[in-house]
C-alpha cells in the first residue's frame, strides 16, 4: 500500500497530529472495504460477524439487544436490525425474555456456530495478511491504539 499523500494525492499536512487522525481514519476504510469483501460470499456483513462474535461469547447464554449494542465495534450500528437480519438468515434465535416481556433474548443457533467455524481460518489468515507486520510491530501498534483511547 502507497504511504498516505500519495493515497490521497495530498503533498503536505498542517501537522503530525491532523496526519495521524486522517492516517487512521483512511486505514479504518481501507480496512472495511477489504473486510466487506471477505464477508461477501458469506452473506454477511463486518458488523453482522461482529454481532456473530457477541454471541458465540455468551453462548449458550442469551444476551439482550441492549447488551450486544454495549459490547459492538462499532456502537452506532443498530444491532435490532442486525439481528432481525441473521434471524432471516437462520444464524440466530430470537424468543420473549421470560423475566421480562419488553425485551428479547438472542442466541446464536446451530447454523451461526458452523458458519463462525467456517470463517475462523480465513479471519485468522485475512488478519495475517491485511496487517503486514511483525508480532513485535503489531503489539506496539496494539498498545499505541489503546493508549490513543485512553480518556
């Protein structure tokens, strides 16, 4: 991958800081669009898998709609419309929470287990391959990320 100003034709920046936020902003939608492609034969979408993920963590425990929004990637994605979406595809089971008529219990069924399985080398190798570094450059990566966040 070219460096940054030649990806957006864009010779000079005000500073180092407003680079690092357009650097990691563009790497967020380069990231994205390679992952859309790895779904695309699946039928399902990042957000889709990541909702996927929450559930195979809980498994065989429900989680309400509210705990897997807290838990998402991305927490602007409506999970309602994620899950109605992989209960049409048969990847999830949505039933009344007994307790509580106004929420919804969600599981992951059979189906979205083999379908995670399915998927875990390829996420493994697609992993692997997107981020071209060493384990030591990935884990000063990671802790720059993190740091990043820090509030």
């Amino acid at each position: 991958m070219a460096r940054l100003e030649e990806s957006i034709q864009q010779r000079v920046f005000k500073d180092p800081y407003n680079k690092a936020v357009v650097n990691i902003l563009f790497t967020n939608s380069y990231l994205e669009t390679r992952q859309n492609k790895l779904f695309r034969p699946f039928d399902i979408s990042p957000e889709q898998y990541n909702v996927l993920r929450i559930l195979r963590g809980k498994h065989p425990e429900p989680i309400t709609v509210s705990s897997i929004q807290d838990r998402m990637l991305n927490r602007m994605s409506n999970a309602s419309r994620l899950v109605e979406k992989l209960k049409n595809k048969g990847l999830v089971h949505r039933e009344e929470c007994a307790s509580d008529r106004r929420q919804v219990d969600i599981t992951i069924t059979d189906k979205g287990l083999e379908l995670l399985q399915v998927l875990e080398e390829e996420i493994n190798q697609f992993n692997k391959n997107v981020i071209s570094l060493s384990v030591e450059e990935v884990e000063v990566l990671n802790e720059l990320l993190d740091k990043l966040r820090v509030e």
